[in-house]
C-alpha cells in the first residue's frame, strides 16, 4: 500500500485558520458504514447519533507551551525547539527547527531562567535535552513557550484556551487532541443527560500523531511511541461496556490509538501507563471501538490512514470529495465527522 493512496487535492481557503465563536457550531459529516452513506449535520446534533448508554471516550491531555526559542551558547545562532515528552530525569525528546547545529554537547540558551544540553541525537532532527534550570520546570515553561499550532495555522491565536478542550487536565501534550474542540460544557451536560458516559484517558501527542509520512511504501513508516494512561476506573467501565454490548465511541484518533494499543495487548482494557507506536491503516482489525468522532485530516498522513481502515477508504473518500465540494472546514480548527 502506497502512501501515495492517501493523497488528495484540498483547496487552500478549506483550512481553517481560526476557531469558531462557538465550539459546537461546526458542521459534523455523519458516515454510516452499514448503509455506505454520508449526512450532513451540526456538532450539536451529535446527540441524535448516540444511544443512553453509550461509553464516549475522550483523551484529557493539555498542550503544553512546548515551542522554545533559544541560541547555541558557542555561535549565539538561533534554535527553535519543540518538547515532545519528558523521558524522565528532566531528559526530554524534542523535535529541532535547524538540527544540524545541535551536536552532542551543545547548549542552548532560552533565557537566564532555563538553558539545556544536547545529550544524545535521534534521527531526522531529534535530539535529546538536559533542562538546565532552578524551581518548577513547568512555571519557566509557561513564562518561555508558546503553544505549538501546526505550521498551517498562520492566523495568531487570541485565545490560547481555544486550542485545548475543555476538558484537558494532564498537561505533556505537543499539540490538541482536535475532535475533542467541538465540546462544550453545555454540550457534555447534555450528552450526560442522555444517559452517556464519558471516560477519560489519557494520550500526550507527540510526534507519533503529527509527523507526516515520507516514505513510498507505508509498511516502511517508523510510527513514533507516545505516552499513555488508562485509569482503574476507566478500565472497569470499558471492561463492563464490552461485556454488556455498550457502544464504545472514541473521540479522537489519539482515543483510538489508546483503547486499540491497550486491547491488542492485554485482550481487555487494563490500568495502565506505558509508550503506544501501533500504526492503524486499511487491512487493521479493530476490536476496542465501534464508532469515532474525528476532524478532517491531512493528505498522506497517518490519521487519515487510520479513519481509512475505520471506515473503509472508498467511502471514507466519497466523504471527503463530499466535505470539499460542501466547503467544509479541514485540519485542527475545522469541522468534524462522525464515523458509525
């Protein structure tokens, strides 16, 4: 299978730029796979689509100010960092703007509050950092980052809460679980009113969910690991859905890769935290989830890889050709679909 089989023209005003005033006032694309068909609706009537007891899975992670912006210590030359997760120890994975600069052992300079070491170098612009630094690392971070929007995003963001749902909690994600922007609390109420359940875990997003795929053949794609955390109560509830034939519903891909990286292993939800690298394109079996909410995605990436294999790639296209004829709202800020 070529990644070339995942590509699409997508006009360039389709891309969201800014986020609407109201979160639940995007249009949702409903996709039933029994039936082959698409509909088109608003977020807001999601709640026509969900039965009283169905489980809805959401990823709580919050983005971090994870963009840094420092100087090599030896030729004062600029350095753009992007955390990607704390390995531990105040070690951190990171993805480098200019990385043939950084060497092993170069330091860069973010401020007088934090400097950082390269001790060891990854492929393709990865490099490992030592954060140098006095008192709570997260308090320096919110004074020297930014939020990560993706490059295609070029409008400036006014309100930093816009990219985190509303629901984030766990701080150590690199960029938004984006399907999860379309709730409102208003919203959640009333979907818990119905008699649904949400359940919480966790995903942080790093590299795994975001870098593209550059290779022809996409059994050659290294998927990157990321960090996940499945709770002992979200376990029960997931465990007791299964057994009961509760409709498990993801919101995300990110909710997707944790649930099918969890069951694939353990053959039930266990409580757990560990690294997930499960790539999910077309020929995957899915066994943890039976329908998804997600955004519209990029060409040749591996998110739409994944709602390819959920949905089947020829309807999953005929939806697509349907959103940009319909001029839907594409990427991070955009509109969303449900998958049935």
């Amino acid at each position: 299978m070529k990644t070339s089989d995942f590509d699409f023209e997508l006009p360039q005003e389709l891309i969201a730029q800014t986020p609407l005033e109201n979160r639940s006032s995007s249009r949702l694309l409903v996709v039933d796979r029994k039936t082959g068909t698409y509909s088109d609706h608003h977020f807001d009537e999601v709640t026509d689509f969900l039965r009283p007891d169905d489980i809805i899975v959401r990823n709580n992670t919050r983005v971090i100010p994870a963009r840094l912006f420092g100087e090599k210590k030896e030729t004062n030359g600029h350095v753009e960092v992007l955390l990607l997760r704390d390995t531990s120890n105040d070690i951190w994975e990171t993805l480098v703007g200019n990385a043939r600069i950084v060497k092993l052992g170069t330091v860069i300079t973010f401020s007088d509050l934090l400097k950082a070491e390269c001790v060891e170098i990854g492929e393709s612009g990865i490099r490992y950092f030592r954060m140098i630094y006095d008192g709570i690392f997260m308090e320096i971070l919110d004074k020297l980052g930014e939020v990560p929007l993706p490059p295609y995003i070029r409008e400036k963001l006014v309100d930093k809460e816009r990219y985190q749902t509303v629901y984030s909690k766990i701080e150590g994600s690199a960029a938004a679980p984006t399907a999860g922007l379309h709730f409102t609390n208003e919203l959640i109420k009333k979907i818990e009113d119905m008699g649904c359940t949400f359940v919480d875990v966790t995903l942080h997003i790093g590299l795994g969910t975001f870098r593209p795929v550059q290779v022809d053949d996409i059994n050659d794609h290294h998927m990157h690991s990321e960090y996940y955390h499945i709770s002992p109560e979200a376990a029960d509830i997931l465990n007791k859905a299964r057994e009961n034939g509760q409709r498990i519903i993801c919101v995300g891909t990110t909710s997707v890769r944790t649930l099918e990286s969890n069951y694939k292993k353990y053959h039930c939800f266990k409580s757990t935290s560990e690294d997930t690298d499960i790539f999910i394109y077309p020929g995957y079996q899915f066994e943890a989830v039976d329908a998804m909410i997600t955004n519209f995605h990029l060409p040749k990436s591996t998110l739409i890889m994944m709602i390819s294999a959920f949905g089947g790639k020829d309807l999953i296209w005929k939806a697509y050709s349907h959103a940009i004829e319909e001029r839907y709202r594409f990427f991070s800020f955009g509109d969303s679909m449900m998958i049935l």
